[in-house]
C-alpha cells in the first residue's frame, strides 16, 4: 500500500521538476502564434500542383534534345503579381507591356480572396491563379510565391524567368530592356545557364533573432545558423531554380512553422535565399533587380514614396546599382503616385530603347 501514492508522486515530481525544460524547448512551439496556419488542405493542393509541374518539367527536358533544332518559341518572362489589394499601378504596366509581344511575356496574379478587389482589367484580365490567404510576417507569402512559380511553369514551357512583382512595385525601364538584358548571351554561366537574379546576404543584424523566431534550436539540422541567409523576396529566378524552390519539402518543413516572436518573422525574406544559397550559390546574382530604401523605414516597411518625391532625377537614381546593372523594378510606391509616374512613362521610365 505504501507504493501507491509514492508511484504517483514520482512522475508528478518529475513533471513538476521538468516543467522549465518543456517550456524552453516546448514552449516556443506551444505558444498561440497571432498568425494563421496554412490549413492541411491548401498544403495538399500545393503539393499537387508542383507534382504537376514538376512531372511536366521532367518530360519537356527528356524531349528537349530531340526538339531544341526544331525549337521555335523565344524565351519568355513570366510576371508573378502577389498582391492583396487591386494593382495599383495597372495603367502604367499596360504601358509597359504595350512596348511587348506576348509571345515574349506572360501574366500571373495571386491575390488574397479575403481582400475585396474588383475584376482585373486589360491585361491582367483572367490572370488570376486560384489564390488562397495572405498574411504579412508569415509563410503564407512564401506559398504563395511558390503557388505562382509552379502554376507559371506547368502553363508555358516558354516561361524562363520568373519575376516576383507586387502592387507597390513600378517597372523602372522598358520592357525591351528587361527583355534584352535577362537574355543577354553574354550573361550565360560558362556552363550555358543563365543567373538568377536574388538578393543573399549573411551579415544583416537581425539575423540571429529571425532565426529564432519559431524558437530555439526549431531550424537544426536542416538549417544551421552559418547557411541561414536574408533578402528580398523580390526575386527573377530562371526556371532551373524555379524547380528547386518547388522540389524543395525539406526547409519548407521548417519555414512553415509559425512564429511566436512575431516581431523577428519574416520568413519570405529568408526562404528562397537560404535555400538557393545552400543549393546552387553560383548560379545567383546575390543582387535582386528590384530597388527599395530603407532608409527611415517604419515597422519593418520600407520607404513609400509619395508623389511630391516623383521626379524624372529620381528614377534615374533608384535605377544606380552597386552591381554592374541597372535597377529594373523599384517598390514601395503609395498608388497616388500613378498619375506623376504615368506623366513621365514615355519621357523617361521607358524611353531606354
Ligand atoms: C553586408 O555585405 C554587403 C555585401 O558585402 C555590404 O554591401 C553591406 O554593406 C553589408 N551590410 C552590413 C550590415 O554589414
Ligand atoms: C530614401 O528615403 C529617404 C527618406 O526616408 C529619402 O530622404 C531618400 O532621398 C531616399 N533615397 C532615394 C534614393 O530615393
Ligand atoms: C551602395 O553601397 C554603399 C556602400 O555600401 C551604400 O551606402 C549604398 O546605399 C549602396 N547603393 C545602393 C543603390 O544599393
């Protein structure tokens, strides 16, 4: 009888005594996150749409060699606009893409379902991709990206690169530039692939605390803290690594868990350069095509120029890289900017060609 209450007791005690240990290794990931999760379901969906394209891109390379001395198709771009309010700058890429021929472009929109946006017009007409929730500081914009490279891939095997664009983003050249810059044959890698144009740096301050944002110790051993890297999300990737980023289900695993300090996750901004960095470094540009000034930046927001900003003096500014190339797309623009953008379209955003 004297056993009895004692052999409850024990684990009690030990539960008691390991309470702090649960919670330090526990707790980050018991904690009610202020996000929300990505439902089984869409994550099925998913994962059927990249099987899809994935098995598509598996055949077409099994036919390339056969078919490339018949290959007739130019290369095209695909614009992948993630975006959860109406497209701002709708007017002024209709410009842009009037200077193009579609057989050298196509349109792909994700927007979040729960924002009321009206129909998409002109060229962004039946554009949409079968879009599912949105939210800021969390994985659901890394899905989304994922969700419009896979859809971009399985519709056009001309598509080559894939530019993520988003509503506050502006083109800052034509669309010849950009054409005949991504194409450039000169830019070909001595092994004939052209680069993927992505931001991937290690050294930005933060960077410990944004590791730890799902917890301590949550990202081992698929990440390690030395091949854990930030930039952003604003990428052109080629196709080639358009695949990897949708083959990947490793980091995925640990990118999409929630956050609970909420202030250091931004996992879209770590993600697709963590991934291409331990994959294929030397295939990246390390630099992203797109602009942005955080200089002054508020809440993890960047700069919003405003329309007395907007001059012809400032697009030729925000085009200056300290790579060898020009800026091509520049963000974050307030949408009262159109009209001052769209009165200097011709004299100077796209008189480059
Ligand atoms: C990080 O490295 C890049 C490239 O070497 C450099 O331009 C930048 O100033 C560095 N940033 C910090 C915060 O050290
Ligand atoms: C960046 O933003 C700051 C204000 O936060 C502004 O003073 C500066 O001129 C901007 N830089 C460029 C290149 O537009
Ligand atoms: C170029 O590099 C300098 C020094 O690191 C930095 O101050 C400046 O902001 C950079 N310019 C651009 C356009 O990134």
């Amino acid at each position: 009888m004297a056993a009895a209450p004692s052999s409850a007791v024990v684990p009690a005690l030990c539960l008691l005594l390991s309470l702090p240990f649960l919670y330090f290794f526990l707790g980050p990931r018991l904690l009610t996150p202020r996000q929300i999760a990505i439902p089984l379901s869409d994550e099925l969906d998913d994962l059927s749409l990249f099987h899809k394209a994935i098995a598509m891109s598996a055949s077409s390379s099994r036919r390339l060699p056969a078919a490339k001395s018949h290959l007739s198709a130019p290369p095209k771009i695909a614009f992948l606009f993630l975006t959860n309010s109406p497209l701002h700058f709708a007017p002024l890429w209709e410009l842009f893409f009037a200077n193009a021929t579609p057989r050298h472009y196509n349109i792909y929109i994700h927007a979040d379902p729960f924002a009321k946006i009206p129909p998409f017009t002109g060229v962004f007409k039946d554009r949409l991709i079968p879009s599912k929730r949105t939210q800021r500081s969390s994985a659901t914009l890394i899905s989304a990206a994922r969700r419009l490279l896979a859809t971009a891939m399985l519709h056009d095997a001309s598509n080559t690169y894939f530019a993520l664009i988003s509503q506050h983003c502006i083109p800052l050249h034509s669309f010849h530039f950009l054409y005949d810059f991504l194409f450039d044959l000169s830019r070909l890698s001595p092994d004939f692939e052209f680069p993927s144009y992505i931001e991937i740096l290690d050294n930005e301050s933060t960077l410990w605390s944004r590791y730890n944002a799902r917890g301590r110790n949550v990202m081992p051993p698929e990440v390690q803290f030395d091949e854990f890297r930030v930039g952003s999300q604003f990428f052109a990737l080629t196709r080639k690594h358009a695949l990897m980023v949708i083959k990947d289900r490793k980091l995925w695993r640990k990118f999409k868990l929630p956050c609970f300090n909420v202030e250091s996750c931004y996992p879209e901004e770590h993600y697709f350069p963590t991934m291409l960095s331990m994959q294929d470094p030397n295939g990246c540009s390390h630099y992203t095509l797109t602009r942005v000034n955080w200089t002054g930046s508020v809440n993890g927001h960047p700069h919003t120029y405003r329309p007395p900003e907007i001059s012809p003096r400032l697009i030729h500014r925000l085009r200056q890289s300290n790579s060898t190339y020009s800026y091509m797309f520049a963000r974050k623009f307030s949408p009262d900017c159109l009209n001052p953008l769209l009165e200097m379209a011709d004299s100077v955003l796209f008189k480059d060609w």
